[in-house]
C-alpha cells in the first residue's frame, strides 16, 4: 500500500478507549509509505505522542470530515450525527446491514456524500471467515462479568483494567455455578471458556449441531449462560420472553456478546436495549431473578490487549488496501446493502 492517507480517528463514545491501530503498527504502516493522520484523543488507551514518534502527523479531535478527499477514515464505532452527508471512504462497525435501528440513515448518508463504508465486520476472506475481530475478548468480558455478578463481586460502574488485574478478580471469585458457552468454538465462545476457566467453572459447551435442534430445557437448567453466536440470517430464537417465565428456570445470569439489538436475526429477542458501563445489568425478572449484562463495546474494558490483538490482524490488510481481495469484498457488500434501499453509491477503491 503506497501513496496511501489513512486518518485515524478519535472515536466520541466516551467509554471507547480502543484503538484499530496501536502506535507500533502505524511505524509499520509510514515505514511502507502511508501518510497517516491520527486526531488527538484523551480517552485512547496508547498515548497520541507514541503516534508522533512512529512518524504519524497529529491533528486535533473530530478534524475528519476535513480530511482531504482521498484520505481513508478509520475508526472502531459510530460515527457523530454530523455531517449529515458522508464524502470519504471510513473503515469501522457500521452495524448497518442487518437492519438495525439507524442503518438506514447511516447508509443514505454515504450516498448522500458519494463515500463509502468498509464494513469491518465483513472483512473477510475467500471462505467467509472474519479477518480482523475483537470476538474473543468479547466472549472473555462477557464471560467474566456474568461470573462476577453471579458470585456478588461485580464492582460498578465497569473501569477498564489490564488482564492481570481481571484475571485475578476472577480467581479470587467464589460460588458454585453451572454455565453454558453456546457458540463455544468460535472466537468469542473460545474467549468465554478461557475467562471461565479463570475463574475456575468448566462450562457445558454449544455450537451447531446443538443449536440446530435446540434444547430450551437444558440451557434453562444452567445457572448462567454466555451467547456468543451472531447470525447473517434469521434462526428460530433461542430463547422468547415466554421462556423466561418457565416455572422450572433455573438459569438467573445472562450475558449477550453479540447484543444484535433490533435486528430480525436477534437469537435473544427479549431486550431492546443495551446495557451499559454504568449500568452492566439489567433486572428481567424478579420471581425468580434473571438478570441480563448485554453491552455492546466489552473489549474496551481491556482496551491495550485488544486493540494490539486487532491492530495486528489489520495490519496485513491495510498494507494490501486495494480494489479486489477483502476490501473489494467490503464494497461489494456495501453496494448491495445500498442498493436495496434504492440508493446509487460509486466506485472509490483503487489498485
């Protein structure tokens, strides 16, 4: 990737704290021949002066929508309400093919401006496999919040810490539980049963051929449950607001890593609403008690070791930005989520 501008912006989630790109990765990106522009950031885990010293340029927060034409935006989440017309290519989780609440608008913005979303999410390859994904931290806080909570030692609001410090909290956890991971041989489910193991439960583990012909009676019987699946097309839930009301539910912790809030391939379809750093969980029901942690940015709570883990499955693909491959995947994608809508989108990858 040469002759290249990659803008890396501040993200304005207040408890984003992650980065898509960590300083020594940006020394590789200049020393390849990429211009990049970082915007200063308070709240980004890795110092704005470790960017300088790699070679970056420095610019203040939310500059971006000034950036010059030909810069590529990167970033993690959303993106602010303004401009209300999008002109350059952004690379972040749009969260905008699966119908969620906001899509819509975030895509007729995009066509608005002529840019365009390259969705991380569906960097892929050949095969379909996600290229760059935070899914295993995901699964391990996801994880590592419902055990705390269950055993009464989640401490709030939700600080993010080092994995030494969250691994000795899990360690030093007490209480009998049963819990089930489903979707445990992905990335995020292998994350759920390492934080698991941490604290010491060795969890009955889901995957496919479980959830083609689901048991409800069997992930009811479990203490607590970690859903880690995210689907691309819609599933019979595995759980309805009628089945929380069974008599013999034991189940009373419920973590939700994929948070698919609003989405018609939502496994979880009883909540519409997230929780949050402040306010981890949710009370669903209160005879007996059932409780819900469901928040959509968990790997920010060890935001140095995932965006390192991150920043380095990018790298690859940054230095290989180009019309075809994944990123030409990306666009294909964003057309067709486009066009759907009846919206008229351009080209805006080069070789």
């Amino acid at each position: 990737m040469t002759d290249r501008h990659l803008w890396l912006r501040h993200e304005t989630r207040t408890t984003e704290r992650r980065t898509p790109i960590v300083p020594s990765d940006a020394r590789r990106l200049v020393e390849s021949g990429v211009r990049i522009t970082v915007e200063d950031s308070p709240q980004r885990i890795f110092p704005t002066g470790a960017y300088e010293e790699a070679g970056c340029e420095v610019t203040e927060p939310g500059r971006w929508p000034q950036a010059p034409s030909d810069a590529v935006i990167v970033g993690l989440k959303e993106l602010p309400d303004e401009p209300a017309e999008l002109t350059h290519r952004h690379i972040f989780f749009g969260h905008a093919y699966k119908g969620q609440p906001g899509a819509e608008a975030l895509l007729r913005r995009f066509a608005a401006g002529g840019g365009a979303l390259l969705d991380l999410e569906y960097l892929v390859d050949d095969q379909g496999r996600r290229l760059a994904a935070f899914g295993f931290w995901a699964g391990y806080l996801g994880a590592a919040l419902a055990v705390l909570h269950h055993r009464g030692g989640l401490e709030t609001p939700l600080v993010p810490m080092a994995k030494e410090e969250m691994e000795a909290r899990l360690r030093a956890s007490e209480g009998d539980l049963t819990a089930l991971v489903i979707g445990a041989l992905g990335r995020s489910g292998s994350g759920a049963r390492a934080a698991l193991d941490e604290a010491g439960v060795e969890p009955t583990c889901w995957d496919v051929a479980e959830t083609r012909d689901l048991d409800k009676g069997a992930l009811l019987a479990h203490d607590l449950m970690v859903n880690t699946v995210l689907t691309t097309s819609p599933v019979p839930p595995f759980l309805t607001d009628k089945d929380l009301d069974a008599p013999d539910r034991r189940l009373r912790t419920l973590a939700d890593v994929t948070v698919d809030v609003g989405s018609p391939m939502n496994v979880l379809p009883f909540y519409d609403t997230t929780t949050d750093w402040d306010h981890p969980v949710r009370r669903l029901r209160e005879h007996p008690p059932l409780d819900l942690i469901a928040i959509d940015n968990l790997p920010s709570l060890l935001p140095r070791e995932a965006s390192t883990d991150f920043s380095a499955a990018l790298l690859p693909q940054l230095l290989d930005f180009r019309t075809g491959g994944a990123w030409g995947r990306c666009l294909d994608r964003f057309r067709h989520a486009s066009l759907e809508l009846g919206l008229t989108t351009r080209e805006l990858l080069d070789d």
